[in-house]
C-alpha cells in the first residue's frame, strides 16, 4: 500500500494546456508511482472545482465570489496586489479558506505527510495542522515568500514554520542564504538546497531531427515568463535599438503574459524597434521547447523588485541551456545557481541595458568561445536539474520523515 502524500500549493495547473508554471504539477505526477498524492489548490474562474490529473487528485477550495477568484494564478499573488488593490480584501478570505481546506484534507485524507509549497502562507497553514493533528510536514521556499514578505510578522511566520517541519528545502542557494541571515536559531532546521526540475527529454536540442548551428542564422534573442516587475523586461527591450543599429536583422521574441504587458508594447512603439520586437503572449508549457530551439539567445533581465521580491531560481534558465541557448542573466537571486559567469553564460548587473548590448555584441563576435560554453551549459544543467535526479531527492526526503513519523 502507497503512503499518502497531500500537496499544499497556489500553483498548480487550472486546466488541460494551461500556461501557468507547471512545477509543482511536475513533482507530483513524478512521484505518483510511489504515493498517492492528493492536490489542494485554490479555485480560479473556469477550473474545476475537482477533478483527478493523471492519478493526482485535484481539490481547488473556494474563498471568494467566483469571478475575483484570481487572487492565485495567471501572474501571481504579489504582483496581482500590487496591480490590484482590491484584492488585498480578498486575501483574508483567501487565508482562512484555504487553512480550513486543508485541515479538512488532512482528517479526511489522512496523509502519511504534508508537503507545504511556500513557507507563508501554505507552510504557516500545515504548521498550524500539524500543531492540531501532528501530521509531519515538509516546506518549500520558492522565492516571493522570503525575498517579497519581509514583515516582522512573516519572518516570525517563517521561524515557526522551519522549527517544526521535518525538514525545509529552498530552490536556490540564493534562498538559503537568505534565510540564514535572518535566523541564527539553533534549533531551527537546516535548509536544503533543492531546486525544481525540468524534463530533459523535452528541452533538448540534440532531440531535433537536423540540429544545426543557430549561430549561423541571423540572431533571434528570446525571454520567457511573467511579464512583471521583477522580471526587467523593460531592461531587455531597452538594450534593443544599440543592438538594431549594429545587427538589423536582430529580433527579439517575448514569450508570456502579465499586468505590465500593455505597457512593455508601448515602450517598443516609442523606441521605433516594433519590427524587431514580437510580443507572443502566454503559451500553453508544452509549446515551450520549440520557442527555445528556434532561438540562440535566451535572456533574463530579472531584477529586484520594489517590495523586493526576485527570482527564487529560474526554471526557464534551465529549460533555456538544455535546449541550447546561450544564457544571458542578471546576478540576483537563484539565477547565480544556474550560469556560471563566462563558463556556461553570462552574468550581468540588474537594471543595466548597456551591459546586456554589450553581453550580446560580445557572444555574437565569439560564436566559437559561445558554442563550448552552450554546450558546457546545457550538460551541466541535465546532470543537475533533470526531473529524475529532483524527484528521486524529493523521495527520499519523504521517506525518511514518514518512517521517522512512524517510529
């Protein structure tokens, strides 16, 4: 008989061919051999309120009227309140049910164990659980919830839910520092570094049936993800024109939705670059891996945000090297993990246009030294990041912590 795993998360698939990231969806299906694995999620406008993907069992919790249900999904919880202001009404709504939600998972299900995704709120929710039911837990730091909350209120938030998990990961190392620099508690659980992974076999440009050189075509930079703050992608489109001077044919394609994307449209007008400059919108995951193969460049301009949130790690970094892009990255957050300065990409300062026009003349004048580093890049991130390695840890972290609840 398979140990019971309940997932606690605000990202998750909303449907067949959804554009949200697909990571926690990911870990769960790659672990389903081994535990029955059920899903609490909030509800969104058009998804199903139950429903079982792929022997995961789904249940999205209500917590408002359903058509301002969008506090979780689409583009985020800390940007849709930065954007929106009404909804921080809806987020005391949001707490309660989605505390209440999983209290009643855990009597009904009875999981051998909780895997809290998010240190605040989910991993405060399943520390309250636990405190009630004493299901152990594990928690998952994924960058919003330490780099973007930074109340005293939620650092104690954070301390109380480390103490008594049975154990607590963070995607980046960039976290884990973090996180120590806030608590010195001896008593507090040690972090462990473990990324999400990405699916080789899909992001692979070996995969392609005649590879060829992508150096050899005219440049085709690419970015993809949320069009918020955090991401700089005002930063990229503003390296643009002193890159169309010197290379016309230079095209940039921007892969993704968000409340900042009307605004990113009208900044390409104003530079006079729209021929250079695509804006496609938000694709369903699985259409990922052809935009990355069809392009040689891949960049992310990622900053530090106002509140201070960043990236926690970088998956489309990852997806990015193993299809065979050269990676172009600022130095802030979990991006560090993944590029190796001058070894398997480049690493730039935040908010600097010039550095990244620089960065690009530089690769396309040394296609040769660019081509061993894509390659050290994309060998390095599948001997890393394959979901095969990620998952297997995952697995034997929840072993151990049901085995020692068992004892």
């Amino acid at each position: 008989m398979k140990a019971r795993l309940l997932v606690f998360t605000s990202t998750f698939p909303r449907w067949k061919d959804d554009t949200d990231p697909p990571f926690v969806f990911e870990l769960c299906r790659r672990l389903s051999s081994e535990f029955d694995v059920f899903v609490i999620t909030p509800h969104y406008p058009g998804a199903l309120a139950e429903e079982v993907i792929e022997d995961i069992q789904v249940r999205r919790f209500r917590y408002f009227l359903p058509k301002f249900e969008k506090l979780a999904g689409s583009v985020g919880i800390l940007p849709t309140l930065r954007h929106n202001k009404f909804y921080y009404m809806v987020v005391p709504f949001f707490l309660i049910a989605g505390f209440f939600s999983l209290l009643r998972a855990t009597m009904s299900v009875k999981p051998d164990l909780i895997h809290a995704h998010w240190l605040v709120p989910q991993g405060f929710a399943a520390y309250i659980v636990n405190l009630l039911t004493r299901r152990p837990y594990i928690a998952t730091a994924h960058g919003a919830d330490v780099f973007g909350l930074k109340k005293p209120i939620f650092r104690k938030a954070r301390l109380m839910v480390q103490q008594s998990a049975f154990a607590v990961t963070a995607v980046s190392n960039s976290l884990k520092d973090k996180l120590d620099a806030e608590y010195g508690e001896p008593d507090r659980n040690e972090i462990i570094v473990l990324p999400m992974g990405v699916d080789s076999t899909l992001f692979d440009a070996e995969s392609e049936s005649k590879p060829e050189d992508r150096f050899l075509r005219p440049t085709n930079i690419l970015f993809v993800g949320r069009l918020t703050e955090k991401k700089g992608v005002s930063y990229l489109i503003k390296a643009m024109p002193a890159l169309v001077l010197r290379y016309p044919g230079i095209h940039l394609t921007v892969v993704g939705s968000g409340e900042l994307a009307g605004k990113l449209e009208i900044e390409v007008d104003d530079l006079g670059i729209n021929g250079n400059v695509t804006f496609i919108g938000a694709v369903p995951n699985n259409a990922l891996p052809s935009f990355y193969r069809h392009h040689s460049i891949f960049i992310g301009p990622s900053i530090e945000a106002d509140g201070g949130d960043t990236e926690g790690f970088g998956l489309t970094f990852v997806e990015a090297a193993m299809s065979g892009c050269l990676l172009i990255g600022t130095d802030v957050g979990g991006i560090k993990d993944i590029i190796i300065d001058g070894v398997t990409g480049f690493l730039v300062k935040q908010r600097n246009s010039d550095a990244i026009t620089e960065k690009v003349i530089y690769a396309l004048e040394n296609r040769s030294l660019v081509r061993k580093m894509v390659q050290k890049g994309s060998e390095r991130c599948k001997e890393k990041y394959d979901w095969k390695i990620i998952a297997d840890q995952y697995s034997q972290i929840y072993q151990r912590a049901i085995s020692e609840n068992r004892k």
